[in-house]
C-alpha cells in the first residue's frame, strides 16, 4: 500500500511538472527578452518557443491525465474525431519546430559568422520529416491504430529532432572558445542528444507496457530528473543574460 502511495506521488508528479517546466521557460524566456544584451535576445524569443512546442506536444499527455481523474469527458478518445485535433496540434507544434530552429541558427550566424550550411540542413530535415509524419499518420488514421500512430510519430520526430540538434552541438562545440555569451552552450546540446536517446524506448515502452507499475515509476523518476536538468540550463541562461561583461558578435 505504502508502494501505490508513492508511485501516485510520483505520477502526479510527472503530470505537474509539465505545466510547471513550461511556465517556468515562458518566463526565462522574456528574462532573457529584456536583456541588455542585445545578440541574447533571439534566444529570449526561441525560449518561448521552446515553451510553446513544449505546450502543444504535451497536450495529449495532459488530456489523458485530466481524463483519467474525471476532469474532461473521455469522450474525445472514444471518437474518432480526435486524430484530426492531434493531427492540427502535431502540425502546430511542427511549425513552432521550425521557427525556433531558424532563431537558433540566426544566434550562429551573428555570432560566429555561420552563413548557410546549418539553415539548409534544417530546412531539408524538415521537410523530409513532414513525408514521414504525413505518411505515418495517413496510415494509423485509416486503420484506427491510435497507439501505433503516437509510437511510430513519436520515433520520426526524434531522428530528425536528433539530426538537427547534432548540427547545433557541432557549431557550438567548433566555436566553443570564442562563445562569450553562454559559455559551454555546446553542453546543453550534448545533454539534449543523451537525454533523447534515453527518452526514447522509455517513451516507447511506457505507451506499450502501461501496466507495468515497476518500470513506469523508474521511468516517471527519470523524466522528473531531466526536466529538473532542463530547468536549470534556462535558469542558467536567464542569469547569464544579464551578467554585465564584453561581448562580441557578428552583424
């Protein structure tokens, strides 16, 4: 008994926290808006689209969790209406992706001079992501299989998420001893990488062995510790944002 009390502990938990990671980066983000720093706050905008994304990403998740504790009706998952709202939601969320992307290889291209190479690669990485998610979801929708179209989207969208984030890790670790703005800030790109390569079978697994209490506790600890982790990186930013020194960059 005492076990199912912490393991309800920890699952609502895992379910607060989203809210409260996306909030939390909203606000860093328009810290970093504000700063005095003006190459920074290109960074303040992708912050908050960031957050966004994260919002819309999770809103599955959330509607589950509020269905499950009578909230909302279920009745959103019993039809079939419901693959086209995720369908808009996934295709928002895809837009959000791209936007913040282009944010981020601007902050390269004013502050090392990166020119076209990145922005190309992101581009045709999108657009080879949207043939496979129009493919995958084309495919679930007309067969009903709402569980193998969340775990066939889900691997999609982490090898191109994974491929693009590697473009990023590479052009902050080439220029790692001329960043004055983030020092390190290949690391979180690191972390981004390792934390989605851990992540993903856990995603898988806990969408296909949800009645395994052991491994969705072990997995429930482990996305609480990453977002603790991905709390502190913006916290981090935020400060550095408005750390009086001299910075360089490109225009």
């Amino acid at each position: 008994m005492a076990s199912m009390s912490v393991f309800e502990l920890f699952k609502n938990l895992f379910y607060i926290r989203i809210p409260i990671v996306i909030v939390y980066i909203f606000v860093c983000g328009f810290i970093i808006l504000i700063s005095p720093k003006r190459e920074l706050r290109i960074l303040g905008v992708w912050a908050i689209l960031v957050a966004t994304g994260n919002c819309l990403s999770n809103i599955r998740l959330l509607m589950e969790y509020l269905s499950a504790k009578k909230l909302i009706s279920n009745e959103i998952f019993s039809k079939g209406g419901y693959i086209g709202f995720f369908n808009l939601v996934s295709l928002l969320s895809l837009s959000v992706y791209i936007a913040r992307n282009i944010l981020m290889w601007l902050y390269t291209k004013r502050n090392y001079g990166t020119k076209n190479a990145p922005i190309i690669a992101i581009i045709c990485l999108i657009f080879c992501s949207m043939i496979p998610r129009y493919v995958i979801s084309s495919h679930f929708n007309l067969r009903g299989q709402f569980k193998s179209f969340v775990i066939a989207s889900t691997c999609s969208e982490f090898v191109f998420t994974l491929a693009t984030v590697s473009i990023f890790l590479v052009i902050f670790f080439k220029n790692r001893t001329i960043e004055r703005n983030i020092p390190k800030f290949w690391i979180f790109h690191l972390y981004s990488i390792i934390s989605g390569i851990i992540s993903l079978p856990l995603d898988v697994k806990a969408n296909t062995d949800y009645n395994n209490d052991n491994f969705l506790l072990f997995y429930v600890i482990v996305c609480i510790t990453f977002s603790i982790i991905t709390l502190g990186f913006y916290t981090y930013v935020a400060i550095r944002a408005h750390k009086r020194d001299t910075v360089q960059a490109w225009y």
